[in-house]
C-alpha cells in the first residue's frame, strides 16, 4: 500500500463485498466522496472487517452512545478517532511487540464517505451503512502513536476499487 499515513503498519483493505462496493461506486459517481477517520474498540475489529461499520446506535451494541444523533461516527482528525480506538493485546510473538511481554495495540480505519452533505459537529454522524466503506487499517503499538493529521491533508491514491479482482 501507499504511504498514505506515514506509518509502517497501514493496510489497504478490500473487504467491502462486490455487491456494496458497486452501489457505492455509483453513488460516488453521482454525489462524490471525502475521507475520515474511525476509531474503535480492538475487539470489534473482526467484525468490521467481516461486515463492515453498522449503526448500532440505539441497540444493545452500541458502545459509545449517540449524543450527535443515530449513525456511524467519523471525524475529520485522526486524534479524535484514535481516542476511541481502545486497546487490545497482541501476543508475544507479533511483529507489533518489542518486549517479552504482549504489547497494547490499537487499530484506526481511513474509511471513504459518500458526500450526502454529512458535517463534522463535531463528529461526521453517517446514518446510512452504505455510504461508509473502510479502505486503510492502520495498527499501532505503545511506542508508535499516531500524530494528528486531518484525512482531507492525506494523499490518498487513485484506486478503481471495482476492478480489483481478488
């Protein structure tokens, strides 16, 4: 993957199903797309990955609340969404561990938005589950943090997602 973020440990993801991947390609078509973060739990990372970001607001899933109304929560700065990425352990043996012991790790997406007029305030609240596709994961341990950066600074390269072929 490109160096979009800077760090050694950013992958490119091509998790999205065909089918979401084609609705959402054609609704950036129509309406465009920005990039923002999304930080969460290092538990809840398999299933993201699996199925990608859900709405869980209002349901017993839900794990941080909905003060800024029913959605998938993003920002624009990668602070904010990795003080929502909440530690996990890896295992002694992973490249992520520098000690004998295991090492927290924590994991962030660069998720690809469809432009249906969301604003940060402070938070992008995205309603509707196919509007939002992950495209990065980065993973970071106690001795490499992030730095701020805000997603729309990021160089992120031109890839036709709907020809990857896997």
């Amino acid at each position: 993957a490109s160096d979009v973020y800077k760090r050694q440990h950013q992958y490119l993801l091509l998790s999205t199903p065909p089918e979401k991947e084609k609705k959402f390609q054609e609704l950036k078509k129509s309406k465009g797309a920005f990039y923002a973060f999304h930080g969460s739990a290092f538990g809840n990372w398999h299933s993201i990955l699996r199925v990608g970001l859900k709405n869980y607001s209002g349901t017993d899933l839900m794990s941080t609340g909905q003060a800024y109304g029913s959605g998938i929560y993003m920002a624009a700065d990668s602070s904010t969404s990795v003080g929502y990425a909440v530690e996990g352990y890896g295992w002694t043996k992973s490249k992520f561990n520098f000690s004998s012991t295991p090492e927290s790790l924590q994991l962030m997406a660069l998720c690809e938005v469809i432009d249906a007029g969301y604003k940060p305030n402070p938070y992008y609240v995205v309603p509707v589950e196919d509007h939002v596709v992950t495209r990065y994961l980065f993973v970071f341990n106690s001795r490499n943090r992030p730095l701020s950066v805000h997603a729309n600074s990021l160089k992120i390269p031109k890839t036709d997602y709907a020809q990857v072929k896997l």
